[in-house]
C-alpha cells in the first residue's frame, strides 16, 4: 500500500475520530448501559451458574461477557452511519469525486468502529472486574484474542448492513434485531447450556455463539491461547463471510437515504 493511499485512509480516520469525539454521549451510555444491566442479571446467572456445577460462580462470569457480546452489536448503528450521514450532508458524491479510492473509503470509515468496540470491551471488562468481581481463569491473551475477532466481525456485519440497505431506518431496525436475536441464541442472556432445545442446533450458525464459547473458554474454564483457536477463526470466517457481502453488494454510485 503506498503512502499516499496511507495517507487519504489517515484522513478519512481522522474526519471520523473528529465526528465522534465532537459527540461522545452515545460511546459513553454505549459503555455504562451494560454495567448496568449486569446488577440486575449477576444474581440469576449465579444461579444458573452453580447450578450448572461451577463452583463458586459469582454471576460475573456469565454477566459480563454476556453484556459486552450484546452491546457490542449494538455498535452496528456506527458503523452504518458512517456511510448514510455522508448521504444526508450530500457530501458522498464529493467523496466519490475525491482522489479516494472505492477500497480506501471503505478502509477509512471500518477503523474508528474497530477501535470504539475494541475500547468498548475493554471497558466492560475492567469495570467488571471491579464492579462484580470477574474473575478471569485463563489465559488474558486468550481473551484479548476473542475480542478482537469479536469487534471485527461486527464491524464487517455492519458494512454488509450498509450495502444491501438503502435507507438508515432500514439498517438500524435490523442492526437492532440483529443483535437482540444474536444475544438470546449465542448465549449471551443464557449460559449456553441453559439454551432451550429448539436453540442449540441453530445456535453455532450466529457469530455471538462463538464470541460466548470463546469468552466462557477463558473465563469460567481457564483455558489459554489454544483454547480458542476455534472460536476465533470461527469469528474470522464470519467477518470473511460479511466482507464478501460488502464487496458483492455495496455500489458506490447507489444513493442512499439518510434521516434528512
């Protein structure tokens, strides 16, 4: 890549990094909603916990991963109006006619949703350690590796949103569906083994299924590094799978329609 395609990448991270900075309440209630949720939940996972014969199980270890899986999905919005608010401004065309290139744009407006859902879980996961008492038994590189899978391929399902919707209503009821669909059948509001019978079989074909596998593989198991090989190329796979939906679909000439 040389530096100039850098360089106009750098740019477009910049003018977006900007944007959010100018307005940081959505990141902050982003963050602190599911601390909050994790009070009210910690109590029922303890039970669901121990009486799935983990020892000791403070509620945490379900509570926290849980929530930072669903809220991070949540983050899909982001990604989507990256795009569409550059249609409602109507500076999408000025984009296009920029020295940008159609991979370039698209590279410049996935960095600073990576980096928010990155900066995301990590908070979470921190305030739950100190808030709940999160105990983690394994491995913390296994667990940084988990998460960046997860964020990645959340950002790319975003991407796909944005190329097969035409208007931001469109992308943000599905993104919200998505995630609450995501979070009941990958485990996050259930420990995977609480899963009713009719969910089990389809639940390994959602990304959030194996961000849960991998999280629970290194929380409550204590597993390592190569415990969770499966998991994150299962998630890499995802985020393959939704980049090819990007690539098929997004039309840099199609005009979309924003909240204006």
């Amino acid at each position: 890549m040389s530096d100039g395609s850098l360089g106009r990448i750098a740019s477009l991270v910049r003018h977006d990094l900007r944007l959010q900075l100018r307005d940081p309440a959505p990141l902050l209630v982003r963050s602190a909603m599911p601390l909050l949720l994790m009070g009210f939940m910690q109590p029922l996972f303890r039970a669901a916990l121990r009486a799935d014969q983990v020892e000791n199980a403070t509620g945490a270890e379900q509570a926290v991963p849980g929530m930072a899986v669903m809220f991070t999905f949540f983050l899909v919005n982001l990604v989507g109006f990256a795009v569409f608010r550059e249609h409602g401004w109507r500076t999408w065309n000025r984009l296009r006619a920029s020295l940008a290139r159609p991979c370039e744009i698209i590279a410049g407006r996935i960095v600073v949703p990576l980096c928010v859902a990155v900066l995301q879980l990590t908070v979470v996961f921190l305030a739950g350690g100190l808030l709940y008492d999160l105990r983690i038994a394994g491995s913390w590189p296994a667990l940084v590796l988990v998460g960046a899978a997860l964020a990645l391929c959340v950002v790319m399902f975003g991407m796909a949103l944005v190329s097969v919707c035409r208007t931001v209503s469109q992308m943000a009821v599905f993104a919200n569906l998505a995630a609450l669909v995501f979070a009941g059948l990958g485990g996050a509001l259930t420990p995977l083994s609480a899963l009713p019978g009719w969910a089990r079989p389809v639940a390994p074909g959602v990304p959030s299924y194996w961000a849960m596998r991998g999280f629970t593989d290194v929380v409550i198991d204590g597993g390592g590094v190569g415990a969770v090989v499966l998991p994150v190329v299962v998630l890499l796979g995802f985020s393959a799978g939704f980049a090819a939906v990007t690539l098929l679909f997004f039309r840099f000439e199609h005009q979309k329609v924003s909240w204006s």
